[in-house]
C-alpha cells in the first residue's frame, strides 16, 4: 500500500455527535493500526480534551487542536529539530494561533460595537457548555480550557450573524463554524496546520531514503473542516445526525461517506483502503 496518512476531525466525524463514541468505526481503526498508517487528530477541541481520546485510541502521532490554533507533536517524533517550536512537555507545539485572552478582548469589542451580548466558552459556566454541547461535565471542564479558539453563541437574524462575521474579518481574524458553535480564531484553520504537518513527514520520509509518495485522506461532516478536506488527496465528507452533507462543503473529488458520523467514517475509510494501490 501506498504511504497514507489520515487527518480527521471528531465530533460529528469521528466520534457520535450525541454519544461522542467511536464505536462504529472501530473496523477501521483496527485496519489503519495493523497496517501502520497514521491517524492525526484535527479538531476544534482542546489539548486537555484531545489527550483522554488519544490515549484511548492509542494514538503516539502528532495532533492538532482548536481548529489549527496549534499543532502538539510528542517530543523525538520527528528524527530533526523543528523550527518555531516551543518547548511544553512532553510535546514540542508550533503555536499558529493568536494566545486565547487577546481572542476573548477581540469577541468582547464586537460585543460592544453592535450592542449585542455575545457568550464565548469564557462566559459560560460548566452548567450551560454541559447544555449546549452535551458533553458530560468531565469533558465540559476539559472544553473551557481553551488556549487558541473561542467558540461563541450567535443566534438572531441572518444580518446580524453577518455583520459579526464582518467585525471578525475586518480585525483581521477569521470565523469557523462546527456543529453546534461559531468559533473567533486567528489567522489558522485545519488545512494550513495539517500541510505544515506534512511537510514534516515528507522531510522525515526523505532523511530515511524513502521514496514513495505520501498520500493524504481528510475527513470532516462541517464547514470547519473546509480547508482540511481542501488540501488532502481524498476528501471524504460524513453526514450530518440528520443524514445531511454540509452544502456549504463542495469540492471536487469528495468522497460522501455513506452514513451519519463514525458510521460513515468507517465504511468510507475501510472502502478507500480497500481501493488505494
């Protein structure tokens, strides 16, 4: 098989939206660990809430967080130095996001240039993230630990869910959106985290005299996943919990995974490795 690497996502892909489980896909799972291909996690949650699932999963790759705010790699990963690390460990992370309380000053000027109440992670208690998530309070707990990405309450006419994401983008910041929240982040997404990613790999791959070429899936049910789908070789996109696909979400050469979060996840996975060379 051809050197692959797997970027997904999590909630609403690989994990259940409602359970958070990732039963459904353990199939595939099993097949990427015995066939040695990497599983990078790409999520818009927190380092605190990614460790637990990578421990889980039994995952040793490098992982990115809250919507490519920062990408952790395990110490010694890679067989060079990396450049514009720093240094936390037991990782060496590469920072792409702006510090979380410059985000919050940003959310809270906009709050204040329309006169409308804007609820990031940073307002809410643990009660209300339980709430609107559905996470259970361990994972709610984990979830305000944000460090690189405030996810935020907007609901009210469309105007004025433009005009908020106008404020964002003249500040020069961006908008994401996952399933359930609008996220204020800085100048990152997935996509950009995940090609620094591999270009990583393919500078390990040419250290060992390796050259066969490095292929790429991506996989993601929302439009923050956008730019990871982009830059990967095959895009696979997984149905909303109403059996939808994002609309916003269209790119050539997708994949629609037959079926709703890790259902979907895994059937499409175990199909392309079954077709991949």
């Amino acid at each position: 098989m051809s050197n692959l690497i797997v970027f997904t996502d999590l909630d609403g892909s690989l994990l259940d939206g409602t359970t958070y489980s990732y039963n459904a896909a353990i199939p595939a799972l099993t097949a990427l660990r015995e066939q040695g291909i990497p599983l990078v996690l790409a999520s818009s949650k927190t380092r605190a809430e990614m460790e637990p699932i990578r421990q889980r999963l039994d995952l040793h790759n490098p992982f990115i967080v809250e919507n490519g705010g920062a990408v952790f790699v395990p110490h010694g990963f890679f067989e060079f130095p990396l450049e514009r690390m720093r240094t936390r460990p037991p990782y060496q992370v590469m920072e792409l996001g702006l510090p979380y309380h410059m985000l919050r000053e940003v959310l809270k000027q906009i709050e204040d240039a329309l006169e409308t109440p804007l609820q990031g992670f940073g307002d809410l208690s643990v009660e209300t993230i339980m709430q609107v998530t559905g996470l259970p309070r361990a994972d709610a707990i984990l979830a305000k630990q944000r460090e690189y990405d405030e996810p935020f309450l907007l609901q009210g006419p469309q105007p004025l869910i433009e005009e908020v994401c106008r404020q964002i983008v003249t500040r020069g910041l961006r908008w994401t959106k996952g399933g359930r929240l609008f996220h204020l982040t800085g100048d990152n997404d997935k996509g950009e985290a995940a090609s620094i990613l591999l270009r990583c790999y393919h500078r390990q791959q040419r250290m060992r005299g390796e050259t066969e070429r490095i292929e790429t899936i991506g996989i993601g049910d929302s439009i923050n996943d956008a730019t990871l789908l982009a830059m990967v070789d095959y895009p696979i996109l997984v149905q909303k919990s109403d059996g939808s696909y994002d609309p916003d979400i269209q790119l050539p050469r997708m994949i629609h995974a037959p079926g709703i979060g890790p259902v979907g996840w895994n059937e499409a996975v175990l199909k392309l490795l079954a077709q991949v060379p």
